[in-house]
C-alpha cells in the first residue's frame, strides 16, 4: 500500500495542498479548484516529502525558477500522460492553444481531448496546464479559475497582476 502525505504551503495563490505518493509530488490543489479530490485521499499531514518542492515553488512565484526539476509521481491514461508531458515543452512565458498541442501530439483534430486532459492535470503549475490558450490567444479554462491563470501568465510575462482577484 503506498504512503500518501500531503502538506499546505501559502502561495500568491491562496493556499496549495501538495500531495505526493511515496514521497514523491503527485498532485497540488488550489482552493476552489474544478476536479479537487475529497480531503481524505490526501493521506496524513507531513511536511517532510515537500521541502524541494516548496523550494522551487517559492523560486517561481518570486520570479527566480523558470523550469522545474522534481520528480513526479502522476497516474492517468497514456494519453493524458502524453498531453501532460507535451505541457512541460511549453517555455517559460510562452502559450500554445489546444489544437498546437494536438498536432505536437501527432493528432490535429484532437483539440477537445486535449483540453479534456489538460484539465485533469494533478500537478498544476509544475506542470504548466496555465499556458495553454483557446483559438486566437483568448483565456479559456483552468481548474484553478481564470483569475488564477491570468495572474499566473503576467507572472511568466513579468507583468504585475491586478491584486488578488479572487
């Protein structure tokens, strides 16, 4: 049976619960986010597994981290995995629609099924779900909220955010 620990850590953000598995990162709530499981599968509170973690999360909110480097522990289908990992190509301060990262994925028509696991990405932020766009550039759905997505962009573009929209 595997270990399942979790810790909250503040952000810019409101509050992040990270979870991981075995000691490795596997998920990271925000507040009020679409598709949060139910507490309880978030295992016993132990900040112990999370502290390269929250290193890097800090470098990144303060402008200082443009690419992370920690292990994952991320369970879905081989094509959300595939979505996921193409997520990860996106640079820093850069936006791909759905239907880029479709046909990056080899499949231009699916767009939809993109979007779909996109949104079901358990590790948001390290795995950059943020940077993906609608057709034309125009902000379109984020399981954190849109206020959140934007503020995370201004970030990347090293513009300052309208404070706390949320």
């Amino acid at each position: 049976m595997p270990t399942v620990q979790h810790t909250v850590v503040d952000s810019p953000y409101e509050p992040l619960t990270l979870v991981a598995v075995d000691g490795v990162l596997s998920r990271i709530h925000m507040t009020g986010q679409r598709h949060r499981p139910p507490e309880e599968t978030f295992g016993e509170p132990d900040p112990r597994p999370f502290g390269e973690a929250i290193h890097q999360l800090d470098a990144y909110f303060a402008g200082e981290l443009t690419e992370f480097d920690l292990p994952l522990h991320l369970v879905g289908t081989p094509f959300q995995l595939r979505v996921w990992e193409e997520l990860c190509r996106i640079p820093y301060g850069e936006t791909r629609t759905y239907g880029e990262l479709a046909e990056a994925l080899g499949n231009p028509t699916a767009s939809r099924a993109v979007g779909l696991a996109n949104g079901k990405n358990p590790v948001s932020i390290v795995v950059p779900c943020h940077r993906v766009v609608g057709a034309g550039g125009s902000l379109t759905g984020y399981g954190g909220g849109l206020d959140r997505k934007q503020r995370l962009l201004a970030l990347e573009a090293g513009v300052q955010a309208p404070a706390a929209l949320f």
